[in-house]
C-alpha cells in the first residue's frame, strides 16, 4: 500500500471512529473537530487524533470543557482548537 493510500485508509477510520462514538454529544465533538480540521494535518496530527479517539470520551470532553486538566500527551495547538469548541454545529 502506499504511503498516500495508507494516510486515506487511516483518515477514513478517523471519520468513522470520530463519528460514532456512542453518544450524540461526543460524536458531535469529535465527529465536528475531525471535519473542520482534518485537511490540516500532517502524519504527526492524525497520530494525535487518533491517540485521542482511543482515550475515554468523559475525559477528553472534560479536557476540552475545561474541567480538568489536559494531560501532557495532548496539550499544544491541536487540543487548543479543540478547546475552542466553535467546530460543533448543531
């Protein structure tokens, strides 16, 4: 598979996974932030966004509410954005 063919399979199982995480809230946090800037990223942002979508929906909600504090792993630019919680439509 080629690196451009494994990087597409790779988004589409972001999409999926972002989009269906079981509950209307998170699939709209997750879902909403993955549409809005997945066309940024390079191999190091879909890494993160994926090592997020394997975290517990509670705690990144809560990280990106702002009700507890964002572990190390996935503080910077990419968790400030989602803080910014202006990608969810409803």
């Amino acid at each position: 598979m080629t690196d451009q063919a494994d990087l597409t399979t790779r988004l589409n199982r972001a999409r999926f996974r972002a989009w269906h995480r079981g509950t209307r809230e998170a699939d709209y946090m997750f879902g909403g932030y993955f549409d809005t800037y997945h066309a940024q990223w390079d191999e190091d942002g879909l890494a993160w966004f994926e090592a997020l979508l394997d975290r517990d929906d509670v705690d990144v909600m809560a990280w990106a509410l702002g009700t507890q504090d964002v572990p190390a792993e996935f503080a910077g630019q990419q968790m400030d954005a989602m803080r910014k919680l202006d990608y969810v439509k409803i």
